[in-house]
C-alpha cells in the first residue's frame, strides 16, 4: 500500500519552523531538518518557499503582525513609544530566535512594512525631522531586540556551562575575580558581589533603558522648540 503522504501548509510550516528554532536555535535551523520533522522531502517545501532566507522573510512578518495585533497604544508620543517598547519584548520573548529573525531580514513583507509605519506613526506629532523620526525608532527597537537578544544569549550560555563544568559557573567567576588585583577588577567585583548583575534581563533593567532612551528624545525635542 502506497504510503500517504502528510497534509502540509504555510502555516504548519511556519508553526513547525517555530517548534524547530525553540528546540535547537537558528545555527542548526535548516530546510533539511525542517522537512524531516514535518515528515516529507525537502524539495516539497520549494513549493511554499523558494529559499531558507525567504522562509526567515515570512516568519519575521508573522512576528510583525503578531506585534500589530497586540500593539493598542494611545496617548502622546513618548507613552505610544512605551506602549510600542512594551509590546516588541513580549512578543519577541515569545518566538523562539525571532529577534535574530528581525535583524536577518529586509521590510520587504506587508506586515513588516506596516509595523515600521506603525512606528514611526508614534512619533509624527513630534517637531522633529523625517530623519530624526526614523532614528528614534531605529534607536528603540534596537535596543529591545539587543535586550532581548542578550537576555536568550546569556540563558543559552549558562546553561552550555552547566552542562559542561562540574562547578557552578558563580563559583568559577568569584575565583576569578579574587585573583585580580583592585585596580583592575574593583568595581566589576562589587557589582557581582552585591548581585547587580542579576538585574540583567529584567523588567527594571528594561524599564531604565527605555527611560534613558524616551529622556534623550524629550532633550533632543526641547532642544527644536526653543
């Protein structure tokens, strides 16, 4: 008996793709590995896409409109930036690689173009340039993708640290330390000792970035004012 071959979509794919990136990042993410786990040949999937980076493209619009969907901000400019900030991260934290995905592709998707637009929307009201305009959210968004980027980097690099080494990478960086003199690890030592670099990838690390940020506008706009 002729076996059937499994009913495939776009957007089980997609939803296969997502599965596959969690699973095993996107330096092993392949066509190849794809097709095996959704159970069919590789050439079937060039049906649906003509390259690994035109299936990059779809998946950085489906983390686009998933952005638009949840992005309900109202107010002026500097909480529409916020809402928007906000927004990015939890989404972006929710997709597996999709920050590198963002990074990796051009706008040259409709819901990709329609988040870009939607960005620059927030800050329209201001007085500031076309050009200006564009650097704020340029700015923005690239320091949540670097934050976010970070925060999954450095979950996967402790975890290659405890699989690989018998002692707790803590104990590791405090021997280190105390084998460096005062003048040339003083201030980074404090700073672990007292655990402020556990502060890294939260909300209130977050929250001041954006603050610093949203602060630099506001300067930049009373500056064109006067």
């Amino acid at each position: 008996m002729k076996k059937q071959q499994p009913q495939i979509s776009e957007d089980k794919i997609l939803e296969a793709s997502w599965e596959l990136l969690g699973e095993e990042g996107i330096e092993k993410f392949s066509l190849r590995r794809l097709a095996t786990r959704i159970g069919i040949q590789a050439p079937s999937l060039y049906w649906y896409f003509k390259s690994k980076q035109n299936l990059y493209q779809r998946l950085a619009n489906h983390v686009s409109k998933m952005i638009l969907e949840e992005l309900h901000s109202e107010g002026d400019w500097k909480e529409q930036l916020t809402e928007l900030a906000i927004t990015v991260r939890s989404v972006l934290s929710r997709y597996p690689c999709s920050t590198q995905l963002m990074m990796m592709t051009l706008p040259h998707e409709p819901d990709i173009i329609r988040f870009t637009n939607r960005m620059l929307l927030c800050v329209e009201s201001t007085p500031l340039e076309q050009e200006q305009k564009m650097q704020v959210v340029t700015t923005l968004v690239n320091y949540v993708f670097y934050f976010v980027l970070d925060d999954y980097q450095h979950e996967r690099n402790v975890s290659a640290i405890f699989k690989d080494q018998e002692t707790l990478p803590g104990e590791e960086m405090v021997r280190l330390l105390n084998s460096m003199s005062e003048t040339d690890a003083g201030l980074f030592r404090g700073m672990f000792t007292n655990g402020l670099f556990d502060l890294m990838g939260t909300d209130r690390a977050f929250e001041f970035g954006l603050k610093l940020i949203l602060l630099g506008v506001e300067q930049v706009i009373k500056e064109q004012e006067k």
